[in-house]
C-alpha cells in the first residue's frame, strides 16, 4: 500500500489547487464539469503511474530447484506490468492459448484429471494425483531399460504443463541437481477428456521410441513455449539452469523487452502526447507498426521450420538473442528447398549448403516436416507456408492481414470464440482475400472464377487457395502456403488436392479435367485406378499413414460429407478404425461419430485389440442393414449397393507401408 501514496497525494494535492478555481465559476454545471474532469485527469495519471511503480516483477524464483524458474532480465519486465497501461491488450492475451502455453503445474492450472486416477498403459502403472495445490505422479519408471518384471514404482512432483486448447502434457522433476525435466508419458486430450498415452498423441510409427531425453524441454521446448528462454550448462558440474523471462507466450515475446517503455513512460506528458499524436513509441516495438517481413517475422520466430545459424558469419551482425524487431535470419535458418538451388548460393551461402546437405543426406529427416516438394506438412509452421507464397512476396501481406492478437472492445465475438484461431474480424470467410482480390467481390465474379454457386463452399477461396493439407495436434488444418489446387503435385507427392479433399467420391481424374478445362492447369497422367477410383478411396486404403490421416479426417468434414455424401464411407472409416497407427484411429473414430447413425459407437482408440475389432464389427453390421443408394464403381459399390470386396481387398494389399513419422 505504501508505494500507492505518492500517486494519491498527488491526486489530492492538484484537487486541492482546482478549490480557489471553482469559486470563480458562476456556473453550477461548469463547476461540475470542471471538477469531474480534473478527477478524472489525475485519476487516470495516478493510475498509470502507479501501474509502473505498484506492479511488481515476477517473485524471485531461485529457491525453486527441481524447475526451470522465471528470472525478470536483460529489460524483461513481465506481463503484469504491461496491465496497468494497457488493460485491454492484458485482458485479450490473458484470455489467450498463447499465456497458458507453458504454466506452473498446480491443481488450479492442470486441465487433465488428477483425482486420484490410476491408468495402466503398455505394460506401465500411473497414480495421478492432488496434494493441496502440488500434482504427484506414482508410476512404473518409464525410463527402466532392465527386466520388466524389476521395474521400479517412483513417485514425482509434476512441476510444468505444456498446452491447454486441445491437449495437455506434463513434466515432473527429476532427482538429479539441476533443472532439467522429464515428460509424464501420458497426454490428456481437452475435448474427450481423457488420458492416452504421450506416444499416441501423434503420428508415429507402432512401437516408435519417443524421445523422453531430461533436456527436451530445456534444449527445445523452451525457445518457443515460454519468453526468453535460455539454458545453461555448468561446464564443471555439467548441472543445468534453466530460465525463462515468463512461462508461456507473454506480452514481451512480441514486443521485446520493455523496461525502457516502461521507464519513460512514467512521465504522463509523453504518454498523452503518444496517445492523442501520431508519433511512434520507439522505446517499444508494435509489430503492427513494423515493414511487412519484420512484422510476420515476430510470428515466425516461432510458428517456422528453422536451424540455429552458425555464429561468426557476415549474416550474424545483429544481437545475439532475436528480438522482435530484428532481421529474424541473421540468428536462424529458415528451410526452404528453394535454397539449395545453385542460383542460390551466393544470397545466403549458409543456408544453401544446409539445405542441399539435408536434401541430398537426411531426406527422412525432412520428410517428417515437408511434404516431397517443399511445402510444409505439420502444424505450427504457417510462417515457413507463407514466405512460400506469392501473397507475402508482393511485400505487403503479412500475419496480420488475417490475425490479430488482440481483438479491440467493440467485437462482439466472445473471447473464447477468438482464442481458437485468433482471426480478425471477417476474416474467416472471403473477406480476407478480397482485402487484395477485390475483382471477385460480386457474386456473378465469384461464381465466374470458382464455378461453383457463390453461397457454396467450393467458392470458399480458403478450401481451393489454403487446403486442409497440414496436420498437428490430432487433426488436419490449412495450409498456410496459398496456391492453387493441382492433381500434378496430388501424383508427385501424396498431398491430397483440394477438389478432391471435398470431392472425396470423384477420381483424381475427374478433378483433372476440370481443372484443364475450367482453368487451363495441364492435365498428368494417370494411371488406371486414379481414372476409374474415387481420390478417397485410394487415400484412405493404399495410403500412407500421413495420407490416410488426412482422409480420415476430410471424412468427417461437413463440406465434405455434404458434397459426397456420407453413407459409402463406413467401410473405409471402419478399416481406419484399425489402423497400426494410434493418431489414424483417434481421427478416424472421431469423423465416425459425426456420421448419423453410428454417433453412439462405442470406440476407444487406446482399447484392446478386442474392443477395437468389436468397434469395427458394430460399424459393419450397422452398414449392412442400412438403406442407401448405391454410389458406383468409383467408390467400390456394386449395383445392388453392396461393397465391392475384392478391389477393397486388392488397394488394401498395396498400401504405402512406409514408416511415417511428423515432427510437429
């Protein structure tokens, strides 16, 4: 309380002057006025002064061991004194995914359950559980590599949490000196409300080992799931510390370090001139105000596909440590296969002979990121999509001319509805093309450019221009490189098109000859089945597994199913239901359930191979005793409607057993 005294004698001291000024005032109202607003004036100085004074730093943290701690530096001042200045732009990030992206771990901040829950997964024993405010974990070591039968049952605090939108993670202490941590192998999946191994929380390979290193939150988690974050080793004890200016995405991550904003600002003169002027605050950076690459490159520090630059180059002349404002690449490599190009060499000879080394050496590496031409295939990455694309080189186009991070007081939008995608107003639809592409915003244009009706989803410019082609966090999302559909790069690659993403019934050969004749793209060629099969057919059967989860998931679209139809799609969503791969069976059993009719399923993805079998069955028998109208050959069904079993059987026989593996 003491250190609000000087801003409330203040306000008294300059009530106290306006006294000899009312009793000049004839006027009863002018009095009035005056007097409220000269309280209002030095209660809004008082305020904001007292924001910069009264707001502490985060409490020093060094007293905890067993965690990386929060350790306000190097001009870090925290979010909590930015709310005072600015209680809108507090409050909207507050009710951000970006603030809970990593927590302190406490019974108030966990989404998954632990009251007292015990759970059995591949052969390992959990025991979730509350005290007071703290988690525990019981469990079999995980990190036991002697005889089974010998494994030790240990008990650990669970200290941070990872995520909160569509799934939680969690990391416990480790009983060694330093502040590396261990990840709980369990995720908590927000939606179901359940718990699923760690391993069957993404695509990976059956019985693929997960890296449960001490230093993956630390070495890797750290740059991007907290602000300025930093490790480091003591070279003798070899003993880690680890600090991060604040847990989860905060205010400072996008506008750097901000103790001399705040330091000037203490003077209301210079704030009131910045607020009513047009000046800008340079003490601070407002990435809205930055050129268009700076500015995408605040999200980029993050949401890319990058490698640490070597230091010592001409390219490394900025800070050591990015700050939003900076070149982003003078510090790191952002791969793009374009750069191996020999043409290339001489614009950024470092990131030339990376790219072509990973090319030409660690083709499998990159595969786990891109898709065979170059364009990112995993979540989190839309900045590596969008400097792909010819919308962001015309020098205009950034993040911010579909997102804002904070949505102004008159939206009408209900926060939560904002944080799941944290797009601007109206940019959800066409409204956001046509920021640029304004020729196409009558009907009659709109119509002319898609052929499809202007109300429909195919003249949706996000499904033909941004596919649903990336997947992350057990679902497809959009591609953030805009381009335009091809059954070219569909045969080149495996990346579905998106006439057919929603067309899953039509054959690759019938998007091709629209594509040729609505739009003049050259028609490839096909082979036999990609002119006689429908394009979701083949996917979901002689697919890999990165294909099939895409398909799986276009399956239970509404565009999709609405377009298609829905009723042949049970057999294929039954095969995916027992899929080798966790992540295709999470995904496929959630498209079934949205399906009239088989809502009700009873499917657990993690189940035994008995409950998954009866699943299928179930789904069978179901579609069996259905009335439906028979689809046609391109979609295996015989005249009488039936399935026809034996090609079912055959592209089931040729499926792309490649191991697939995304490192989202």
């Amino acid at each position: 309380m003491g250190s609000l005294l000087l801003p409330l004698a203040v306000a008294a001291a300059f009530a106290l002057a306006c006294v000899p000024l009312l009793d000049r005032i004839a006027s009863t109202r002018a009095r009035v006025a005056l007097a409220a607003a000269a309280i209002w004036l030095v209660a809004a100085a008082g305020l904001a002064y007292a924001s910069v004074r009264v707001y502490p730093p985060l409490p020093a943290e060094r007293a905890n061991t067993d965690r990386p701690v929060q350790d306000l530096r190097d001009g870090y001042v925290s979010s909590t004194t930015c709310r005072g200045c600015h209680p809108q732009q507090y409050a909207t990030w507050h009710a951000s995914y970006h603030r809970t992206m990593t927590q302190v771990a406490t019974a108030r901040t966990a989404v998954g359950d632990f009251d007292g829950v015990d759970l059995t997964f591949h052969g390992l024993r959990y025991h979730l559980e509350k005290r007071g405010d703290e988690l525990w974990v019981q469990m079999d070591d995980p990190t036991w590599t002697g005889p089974p039968e010998l494994v030790p049952w240990i008990e650990r605090k669970i200290v941070l949490s990872t995520g909160s939108h569509h799934d939680q993670d969690y990391w416990y202490a480790t009983p060694t000196p330093g502040r590396e941590l261990r990840l709980l192998p369990l995720n908590f999946r927000v939606q179901e409300k359940k718990w699923v191994p760690f391993s069957a929380a993404f695509l990976l390979a059956p019985h693929a080992e997960f890296d449960y290193s001490p230093s993956k939150w630390t070495q890797t988690c750290i740059k991007c799931h907290a602000t300025y974050g930093e490790q480091q080793v003591d070279e003798l004890s070899e003993q880690v510390d680890a600090r991060v200016a604040e847990f989860g995405i905060a205010c400072e991550a996008c506008h750097g370090p901000a103790d001399e904003h705040v330091r000037a600002n203490r003077d209301p003169r210079r704030r009131y001139q910045l607020h009513f002027g047009d000046a800008t605050d340079h003490t601070i950076t407002n990435p809205a105000k930055l050129e268009a690459a700076r500015t995408s490159e605040v999200c980029g520090q993050c949401h890319g596909q990058w490698s640490e630059r070597e230091a010592g180059t001409d390219l490394t002349d900025s800070p050591e440590r990015y700050r939003p404002g900076d070149v982003l690449e003078k510090q790191r490599i952002y791969q793009q296969f374009a750069a191996a190009d020999p043409s290339r060499a001489q614009l950024d000879p470092q990131k030339h002979e990376l790219m072509k080394y990973l090319l030409e050496n660690e083709r499998d590496y990159i595969l786990r990121s891109f898709w065979p031409d170059g364009q990112i295939r995993i979540s989190g990455r839309e900045y590596t999509g969008m400097i792909e694309s010819p919308c962001y080189r015309g020098g205009e186009f950034t993040c911010l001319s579909c997102h804002t991070m904070h949505p102004a007081e008159d939206d009408p939008r209900p926060l939560r509805e904002w944080a799941d995608d944290q797009l601007a107003p109206r940019m959800g639809g066409n409204d956001a093309c046509l920021q640029c592409h304004a020729a196409f915003a009558s009907q009659d244009a709109l119509a002319r450019h898609t052929h499809h009706a202007p109300e429909s989803t195919g003249s949706s410019c996000y499904n033909c221009h941004m596919p649903w082609t990336v997947y992350g966090i057990m679902k497809a999302h959009r591609s953030h490189q805009i381009d335009s559909p091809s059954v070219a790069a569909t045969v080149a690659t495996g990346r579905p098109n998106a006439c057919n993403a929603c067309h899953l019934d039509k054959t690759l050969a019938w998007a091709a000859d629209h594509l040729a004749s609505d739009f003049g793209i050259a028609r490839p060629e096909l082979g036999p089945d990609e002119s006689a099969i429908a394009a979701g057919a083949l996917w979901a059967l002689r697919g890999d597994a990165g294909q099939r989860i895409l398909t799986a998931a276009y399956m239970g679209w509404e565009p999709a199913i609405a377009t298609s139809h829905s009723d042949w799609m049970m057999p294929y969503l039954s095969e995916l239901l027992g899929d080798p791969y966790d992540a295709v069976r999470f995904v496929a059993g959630r498209s079934l359930h949205r399906h009239p009719g088989y809502g009700d399923v009873a499917f657990d993805y993690v189940g035994s191979d008995a409950q998954i079998q009866t699943a299928k069955a179930d789904v069978a028998r179901r579609w069996a005793g259905a009335q439906r109208p028979a689809r046609g050959a391109a979609v295996l069904q015989r005249g009488d409607g039936a399935l026809d079993a034996e090609v079912f059987a055959r592209l089931l026989a040729e499926r792309n057993q490649r191991r697939v593996q995304l490192d989202e």
